[in-house]
C-alpha cells in the first residue's frame, strides 16, 4: 500500500490522550485501522465502543487470553455438517415460532411486527456467530498467526457498528416487501439444500463481477478501497466499506439475485441466514480448513470449494490487483480464472483425522 493511499482520519478518540502533548511536537496522524480504543480505560469509550464490549463481539478483548500462534502445524478441519448442525436450528427457530404463532392462534403476523421480529432474530444470529467465530480462534488460532489481526478502529467505531446494523436491517426489509405472504404458513421445501445451492451460486455470480469490477476498473477502486484497509480482517468488518459498496452488497445484488430465483419469505429467510454466516466467516481468520456451508461440500470434488483462508487471502494479498473475488463459492474464480493459491490450507497441509469443534 502506498502512503497516498493510506487514509488517515481526523478526531481519534485518543485526541484526549494527546492533547496533553506539547504543541512543538508535530501531531501524528493515525493510520486509518489503528485499534488501541479497547486498551484505554473504558470511561474514554463511545457509544458504539461500549455496544460492541456489552455485546461480547470483541475479536480479542483486553485481558482475553490470546489466540495461539500455529504457524507450522497442519492445520485441522471443520466438517461442514458441524456447521449444518449449529446453522441450521438457529435460522430456523424463528421461522418456527411464527408457524406456532399462526397454527395457535389463528391470527397472522403483520408486515411491520415481522419486519421487527425477523431483525431481532438475524441480530441474535449475527451475534452468536461472531461470538462463535472468536472462540474458535481462541482454540485454533488465525491464518498468519504472526501478524495480528485488526480490531474495529479507534476511528471507525460507528461506521463498523451502522454498517452491520444496516445489512441486518434492509436486508429483511427487501424481502418483506417483495416476498412477504402475511397469510402463507412459514414452510420449507424437502429440495431446500438444491434451493441453497442454487441461491447462493446464482448471488455470487453477481457479487463476483461486481467484486471484480470493483478492483479492475479504476474509477470503481475508490468504492472498495476502504474495506481493503484492513489486511488481518475480523467478522467485525464485514460489511465495513465505502457507502457505494454497502447498497451492493446489502440491497442491490440480494435484489439482482432474487430477480432470477424468486424464492418465497421462508426460503429467503433461510438462505439470507447462511449467506450472512459465510459473509462474516470469510472474515473471521480462524485458522482451520473451514468451507462454506452453502456450496463447499458440493463443488469440492471439483476443487471449487471455497474455504475461509481464501477470503483472507483476498484482504491478505489482494491491494487493487487480487483474485478469489467470490465470496460463497469458488466456482466463478475457477471459471474465469481468478484463484490465488492457498498459502495453509494446501491439500498436503491439512489434517484430515483432526475434526474442529
Ligand atoms: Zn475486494
Ligand atoms: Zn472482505
């Protein structure tokens, strides 16, 4: 990265700390990723700060034991019907409660009270996840354990803790409005792991020339130049971008990918669900080979299997040139010839006889 591409930001909330500084000295501008927030006493902490601490969603809080360095080892696998196991029961339980909700009552469930209780529920599942994702770095470690990983910058606090609101928020909101049959009993589909595939491949053809188009077509870079600051990513900044990329990615391909698959509101649900936890791990770092649940068992005979080193390795290794530009599959980068190489997740470097939990 170059220093006229590095971006600084203008009120860090250590300014108090520094005002103390003498004025002779020239102010140190931090870099846009700097993450100390955390370590200050917590009466410094904003709003979003304090949220974020109360929530447990802290990669590695202050006083958190740290995650183990594993450069070296082999590294262990996480089967995906592990995943199937802990996704599934957790995006289903709402549709669940809405069914008895309407078998025992009778009545249906209005627009504005499912828009309320369908958020409620995909933030209890966004938070579970990251919670999740960190304890498994605890256990495992992270993808180049040397390097530290970035935490939500002192800067950005806000920006981070919007972001993820926003994609939790209209995401459900779109589909409410194009999906939503306030009297259709929520059902699912005996096909619904086809519908998953089906759905999650058709978004990612989507988001892959988007995401493509972002890094090669230069005045598009400066959409996405933001969340490439950070090279060590966390779930935490996931949806930590340029505002331009934030309607892609929250409204606009979700729409351009139920055009062409225009599944009903319980189906949506579902997919949307782990669509949202493959977004998130594709930023967790958690050293393992840890596939997608939505397409990785399917494609990995065909070695299109994407796992969640290659993400890391699109923030790692990626600057405006890149590759590994799906994000639920491997199939368009192997297509069009965008894979990068797996630095720990080789073939030859994972063991197979060691099962994450
Ligand atoms: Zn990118
Ligand atoms: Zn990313």
């Amino acid at each position: 990265m170059s220093a006229t591409e590095t971006m600084t930001a203008s009120r860090p909330n250590t300014d108090a700390a520094s005002s103390t500084t003498a004025p002779s000295k020239p102010a140190i501008k931090p870099h846009l990723m700097t993450s100390t927030w955390h370590l200050q006493d917590p009466s410094t902490w904003n709003f979003w700060q304090r949220m974020l601490v109360r929530l447990d969603l802290l990669q590695q809080p202050k006083d958190a034991p740290k995650a183990p360095i594993r450069v070296g080892e082999k590294v262990p696998y996480y089967p995906a019907w592990r995943q199937h196991a802990w996704i599934f029961p957790r995006a289903a339980a709402p549709l669940v409660i809405h069914y008895a909700y309407m078998r025992l009552t009778g009545w249906t469930l209005h627009p504005v009270a499912a828009f309320f209780f369908y958020v409620i529920s995909f933030k209890l599942f966004a938070v579970a996840s990251v919670r999740k994702f960190n304890r498994m770095a605890l256990r495992y470690g992270y993808f180049d354990g040397m390097a530290p990983r970035d935490g939500v910058p002192d800067t950005q606090s806000r920006k981070v803790v919007l972001s993820l609101l926003g994609t939790i928020s209209i995401r459900p909101l779109f589909a409410l409005c194009v999906a939503y049959d306030r009297h259709a009993l929520p059902s699912l589909s005996w096909y619904f792991p086809l519908q998953l595939f089906l759905y999650a491949c058709i978004l990612d053809f989507f988001f892959y020339w988007y995401h493509r188009a972002t890094h090669e077509v230069s005045w598009a870079w400066r959409y996405h130049k933001k969340h490439h600051m950070t090279k060590h990513p966390n779930p935490l900044l996931s949806a930590f971008a340029d505002e331009e990329q934030e309607w892609g990615d929250i409204l606009i391909i979700p729409f351009l990918t139920w055009l062409c698959m225009p599944v009903d509101f319980s189906t949506w649900w579902m997919c949307t669900t782990y669509i949202l936890w493959v977004e998130a791990l594709g930023h967790g770092g958690v050293r393992m080979y840890w596939p997608t649940t939505t397409t990785g068992s399917i494609l990995r005979p065909l070695g299109m299997d994407l796992c969640l080193e290659d993400h890391d390795n699109h923030h790692r290794h990626g600057w405006k040139r890149s590759g590994n530009y799906g994000k639920q599959t491997r199939l368009w980068d192997t297509l069009f010839g965008t894979k990068l190489p797996r630095d720990e997740c080789r073939e030859d470097n994972i063991d197979w006889s060691y099962q994450a939990y």
